[in-house]
C-alpha cells in the first residue's frame, strides 16, 4: 500500500510546468474550490428558507474531487454519490446554474440536464441518448452514470463500466464500435463515503473487481462519520485499508494498488491522483484510494447539526483541517498568491454563485408563474363566491407551488360540480390540457419509449418444416442463444455455472467453447455484484445477459434491480438506458428454497423492467429474440421443470418473437376464464381434460409478460364470453393474482361482465416444504384447479353442478 505524504511546497507538475503556468493552474483549481464551497453554503440557506425541499453538498471534499478532475477524461466513467459536486464542477460536467435549478426541481431538461428535476440535488447524470434514444458518441463525453442514494448502490455496476474497457480492448470483434470505446482505453471511476464500505455490496464489488483485474479507481471519502456514527463503529480497526490490505497487489501482480493521503494535502492528493489513473488506464488493474482527514463542514445534509455528535474537540480539528483552508495557507507560504488576490477570487466567485443561484431560481419561477398566472386568469372569470374566495387564497401566497395552484384548480372544479357555463368549460379544457403538461413533467419514461423499444420490434411467427423434431426444451434455447451469438458480436452472458458447464440446467451448453471466455464466462457467487456489471456493460453498448441462478436468489440483488436499472430511465426523463436482460429460472421444484414464485415483490419492485413469465423454452426464446432486438430493460424467469420437456425445434429458432405485452388464448372455451402464467398454466392444462369430461370448458388465456400485461385486453374479452374468472398462480395469496385481477377488472372494465364472484387460486402463504408431497400440499395442483373452476360452476348453476364436499 502506497501511502502517500508528499511535503506542502511539492506538487507533480512542478518539474512540468513554468512557475506561471504552475500558478495559474493552482489559483483555477482554488476558485473551484472556493465557488463549491460556496455553492454548498448559499443552498443550505435556500432549503433552510423554504425555497428547496432539501440539500445534501459536497463540503469538505473539495481538494481530492478537484485533483480526481484532472485525471478524468474523454470516454471515461464516473459511477459515483451525492457528495461529488466539485468533481462535476472542475470535470465542466454540471454548472452552478444547473445545479440550483436541481436543488429547486425544476422540471425542465434543459435547467437541470441531470434529471429534470426527478432527483434531490448532488444526484448527477449525463445525457446520454439523442431525442430518439439513440446512444451519443460516449468517447467524446465525460460520462456520469446517473447517481442514487442508496450507500453503496454505485459500486456494483462501476464493475460493467470497468469490465467494458477490457473487452473493447481484448475482443477484436468490437473494434467497430468506436462510439463507446477507444481500444478500451477508459477508466471507471467510483466515488463512495467510509461508512458506506461497510455494505455487503461493497465487499462484493471489491473482490469482483479483484478477480477480474477491471480497470477502476474507487475513492473513499472519509470523513470519519457515517452520519453520526463513527469510523470505530463502522469498521474494523476503524480504518478500511486496513481491512483491505490483503487486496494489495502481490508480486505476481493481482490485486489491487491501494494509496492512502490526506484530504487536505493538496499536492499530495494531485500526485496520487496521477498515479492510480496511469497505474488502471495503462495496465487494466483495480486501483483503490482511501482519502482520510476529511471533514463536512455542515454536516451530513440540511435534516440536521453534526453539532449534536461531534465534540467540540473534533469540530475544532475540523475547522483548523477544513481542506480549503489549508490550501489558502500553503498557497500564501508558497508565494502562489497573496493575501490580496485570494480575497479577490473569494468576493469574485461569491458574486458568480449568487448570481447563478438567482438565475436559476428566476427561470424556476418564471416556469412555474406561467400556470399561476393562467390558472389566475381562468379562475377571475368564475361568478361565484367560493370561488372568488379560493382565488383570493391563491393569489395571497408568496411564490406558490404548482401543487398549490393545481389543488385549487381541483378544489374549484368540486365547488362548480353540477354547474355550466364557458368560464367553467374553458377552466375544464386547460386543466385536460395541463394533465398532459404535468405528466410529461413528472410520471413520463418509465421506460425510455425509444426507437429501438421492444414495441416496436415486428411479431415473426415460429415457422416448423416437415421434419421439425422435438427435442428438450434446454435445446430450444441453446440453439436460440448460439444463434444471437453468432449474429451479434455484442452480446455477453455470465453468470453462476453459466461458462464452463452452460448453466445449471444446459442453456449455454457447448457455447463458451465456441464463442470463447471473453464473451460468455463464470462469475463468483455474488448476484448484486452480477447484475450491476450487466448494468454497466449495458450502459456502455453491450448486451449482456446476467444469469441469476433461481428466482429465490433475486433477492440478493434486489436494490440494484429496483433502485438503479428499474428508474434509470425515469430519475434521468429518458437521458440513459441500461438494455440489460436478467435471465433466471422459478417456480416449482423442491423446498424452500428451490420453489420460489415471489411475484409481488418483482411487480411491485421491478416498475421500469419488462416481467416476462414464459410457459415454455420456445415461448422464452421468442422474448429473447424480441428484447435483443431493443433497447429496455427485462426479466425473463424460465420454468424450472420445463428443460426437459419436449417441444419442437421451430426452423427460425433465433428469429421469431414473442411480443411483450400480448397476450394469448392457449385454450378456448365457453365456461369459465382461467388466467395463468408460467409453470401453473401447464397445471391449469392437466385439469382442463377432466373438466371436459365433467361438462365445462375453460378458456386458458396466458398473459406471457406481467409487465406490461395484456394491452390488447384478451382478458376482458374473454371474459365478455364467459363471465366467470378464476386467476391461478403460485404467488402468495393477495400477491400476483391481486395484481392481474386489478387489470381485468379495472383497467380492463372486465367487472362489468361478470356474472359471479372472481376468484384466485394462489399457493399457501408458507414456502413450500421439500419433497414432491410439500408441492402438492403448498401449491396449485390440477385437483385444485377442477375444484375451484368447480366452485365456481356450482355458484352460477348448483343444479347442474352439485356441491362437491356436501
């Protein structure tokens, strides 16, 4: 471990540069220092006025982001958290201007570019897609990956951002894709606070950059503070690179090289800058630095005093080690500056900042005054009292808020229930026209609705030739994998078991021999770790396809799925993607463990990811073909007891596609509307032969995707035939089914056609216990199945169809 105390008056471009050039280099990265500070100081004020909900800064970590800056270039990756603003401000990535129009929200793209003001200010992006959702050239851009505020959540997919750098270096085959490569090149830096090493994700991330050699450079801020509790609290020997020293590159060369320097030591922090950026571009190895003596001058964030925990012993050290002021010291001691020319940048930037601040906060006003006024001038021409007296109330509130003005446009509407008159069309046609306005501000690009997007991508039927055989279904899908393979130098899998053997269950058979390491590999057991490197290898051109062993383990990688790839397109209104493919298999088989059909909590969890449950390998390969072919974001869970049952090998087996969100009737019937998906609708088959045999037909109809689900409304229809629904699933009870039965019959207006009860037939709200007898008790059995269509049959008809249990 290199630790790094270099003495004040040296600095790394000394023996590089003439003393002018030297000085005017030190006195900019100054200025940038000084305005962040201030900026960090002006917009606590504003949340604490009332004119920001909140604010969380960057103070105290000036010196280290500024000398990360200089290192940053073109095609290189940040993926880091909410205390970088320095870094963006001397990267030229983010303005002061834009930075206070996101401390005030301000919808607008062009304001706050980083998310239109979906996120809590210091969360940073860059623009990443063309307005048609095309990728721009990433090796002509500083690139940020969009911030989150889960502690830790950056660091699994700093892995795909690092490891893309490697296989654009290593894969002759992407030398063609120069947009998002130059020859691998790029760095992937990672920025994370102290106490945020004490994650899982951290250590998962660490050891995976280790085992691969990915080319990054994680900072470590340390403040010695998690909010309130301190370093001895958080981590063994209350230091991270003690803990860390066994990563430390080894004579043989693997590892990491990890420096260790002082936040306040400007030169020092320049100089290790320098040589942990060489030290990954050049030889492709993790590089690790751990910046300690920082200080936060305001606390963690404006929801509280760091008063109330630190002793005033630590907040002296603090105010004596505050990095700018040390700085401001060696530069005088130096003779870079002069007491004169210091106060001269401090006044000068402070009139900047607040000029930008009030910049920002005239243009946020000036867009939300436009719907006051009109809203104003809508509600003045309304006759009636009431009225007059909610507009009164509007229009004596200083500066208010769109949902203020929106409110009382509604509580105005309720008031005028039962009236008529122009003044109250006119009102009724400009809120119609302001929904319109306000979702596109707020509720728009869930997903990114691109040009590439899945619904766009044409329906190509299987095709089957006279001598079509049947084969395993595992065979559907290896031959539909080794054709995307063939056809598309991009694609990547891995995954647990995935390399060597082909996955647990022969998907990928035979094909790492084939398509070799680079592009279909092992990976250790670590599933955060797993899907946000598939993350970043998607945000960087690739499409990887990240296996999770079994639907149970989802779980352990659940808040990079809900809390990074699923609102990506949303928290940046459609600025970046991620077309990331998670492939795992579920539902029945044995135990606890091995059986698990958590479906609430996927559609619950997963809003931004496509849900695709398909009953079958062929009908899988099909949504394979489809999402390779766009550009979102999906989860396909296979049939866990369905390789090795036969179905015919179509002739077209990597072209043809299934179309999210279409559904199909499997089974037409006259009876009773049964609705399943995944391994439950082949049960629902079983029990529809001895249905017939007792006098009722059941319609299956098979969604395919959950999310989205059923847009042509077959449901419904179905239902218009029938009249009777039963939903079957093997989720908890009140859990998927209560989700489908939402859409039939609300969404779809299928209530109104009912003629009885609708029911759902779910497994227990236990995990099932081991053994084929724990199944049958624990989940939907084909004997459930007939006495539940039954039930329902005797409600509508007991005379034809007499109690069974009676």
């Amino acid at each position: 471990m290199s630790d790094t105390h270099i003495k004040q008056s040296e600095h790394p471009a000394q023996t590089k540069l003439s003393f002018d050039d030297f000085k005017a280099i030190v006195v900019e990265d100054y200025r940038i220092a000084v305005e962040s500070r201030f900026v960090s100081l002006l917009g606590r004020k504003e949340v604490l006025t009332g004119k920001a909900k909140f604010g969380v800064f960057g103070d105290g970590k000036e010196l280290a982001q500024i000398a990360m800056a200089k290192v940053f270039q073109l095609g290189d990756w940040r993926s880091g958290y909410y205390r970088d603003q320095t870094f963006m401000f001397a990267a030229g990535i983010v303005s002061v201007y834009q930075f206070f129009s996101q401390l005030y929200a301000h919808p607008d793209v062009e304001a706050d570019p980083s998310s239109a003001g979906r996120q809590m200010n210091s969360h940073f992006a860059t623009r990443m897609l063309t307005p048609e959702g095309k990728w721009v050239d990433q090796t002509l851009m500083k690139n940020s990956a969009a911030d989150i505020s889960t502690t830790g959540g950056q660091m699994p997919r700093l892995l795909g951002f690092g490891l893309a750098s490697k296989l654009y270096r290593n894969n002759p085959a992407l030398a063609n894709l120069t947009t998002f490569s130059n020859n691998g090149n790029e760095v992937a830096f990672c920025t994370i606070g102290n106490a945020s090493t004490s994650e899982g994700v951290f250590f998962e991330a660490v050891n995976a950059a280790g085992v691969r050699q990915i080319p990054t450079v994680i900072s470590i801020w340390d403040d010695g503070y998690g909010i309130s509790v301190p370093n001895e609290v958080q981590t063994t020997k209350a230091d991270i690179t003690e803990v860390l020293k066994g990563f430390q590159r080894d004579e043989n060369g693997e590892g990491f090289e990890i420096f260790k320097v002082k936040g306040w030591d400007y030169p020092g922090l320049c100089e290790t800058y320098e040589k942990a950026a060489k030290i990954a571009r050049e030889q492709h190895i993790p590089v690790l630095i751990h910046v300690t003596e920082m200080t936060q001058p305001q606390g963690h964030s404006t929801s509280g005093s760091h008063e109330r925990y630190k002793s005033k012993e630590r907040l002296a050290w603090e105010h004596e080690y505050d990095c700018i002021t040390k700085m401001r010291a060696w530069m005088l001691e130096s003779r870079i500056a002069d007491e004169n020319d210091l106060a001269e940048i401090e006044r000068t930037v402070k009139e900047r900042v607040r000029a930008e601040q009030k910049r920002a906060w005239s243009d946020y006003s000036r867009s939300l005054k436009k719907d006051l006024d009109e809203a104003v001038s809508l509600l003045a021409a309304i006759p009636d009292k009431t009225v007059q007296i909610l507009l009164n109330e509007l229009k004596s509130r200083t500066e208010p808020s769109l949902n203020e003005v929106y409110s009382t446009i509604r509580r105005v509407i309720r008031q005028l229930r039962g009236t008529q008159s122009e003044a109250k069309a006119a009102l009724l046609e400009w809120y119609k026209q302001k929904q319109l306005v306000n979702h596109e501000r707020y509720n728009s690009y869930l997903f990114t609705d691109t040009v590439e997007s899945p619904r766009r991508v044409p329906a190509v039927p299987p095709e089957y030739g006279a001598g079509s055989k049947a084969v395993d279904g595992r065979e559907v899908l290896n031959a539909c994998f080794d054709a995307n393979f063939a056809r598309d130098a991009r694609l990547v899998a891995f995954g647990e078991d995935v390399g060597k053997i082909g996955d647990v269950n022969q998907g990928f058979a035979g094909l790492q021999a084939k398509y070799g390491e680079l592009r279909i590999f092992d990976t250790g057991i670590r599933e955060a770790a797993i899907i946000g490197q598939g993350m970043g290898l998607a945000m960087r051109g690739l499409r990887p396809i990240a296996e999770i062993q079994y639907l149970d383990y989802l779980a352990y990688c659940l808040t990079v799925l809900t809390d990074d790839i699923a609102s990506l397109s949303y928290r940046t209104k459609a600025g970046q993607k991620a077309p990331l493919i998670i492939r795992t298999r579920g539902h029945r088989l044995e135990g606890i463990w091995h059986s698990g059909s958590p479906m609430s909590m996927i559609l619950g969890a997963l809003r931004g990811i496509h849900v695709c449950v398909p009953r079958n390998m062929t009908q899988a390969a099909g949504m394979y073909n489809t999402l390779l072919r766009s550009d979102e974001p999906a989860l396909i869970i296979e049939c866990l007891n369905g390789y090795r049952l036969k179905e015919r090998m179509p002739s077209n087996v990597g072209e043809f596609t299934v179309l999210l969100g279409k559904a199909e009737v499997v089974k037409e019937g006259r009876d009773v509307t049964v609705v399943s998906y995944g391994s439950t609708l082949r049960v629902v088959q079983e029990a529809a032969a001895e249905l017939e045999k007792m006098g009722i037909s059941i319609e299956i109809v098979d969604p395919q995707t959950l999310q989205p689900f059923d847009e042509e409304h077959l449901c419904a229809r179905s239902l218009s035939k029938t009249n009777k629904l039963l939903v079957v699933d093997e989720d908890v009870p009140g859990g998927a089914s209560a989700f489908i039965l939402q859409h039939i019959l609300e969404s779809q207006r299928g209530y109104y056609h009912l003629d009885g009860q609708p029911r759902t037939l779910t497994a227990k709200a236990h995990r099932p216990p081991y053994g084929s007898d724990g199944d049958y008790f624990s989940k939907p059995s084909a004997d459930d199945v007939i006495e539940a269509v039954y039930a329902i049959m005797h409600e509508y008809n007991p005379g034809d169809y007499p109690a069974l249990f009676q």
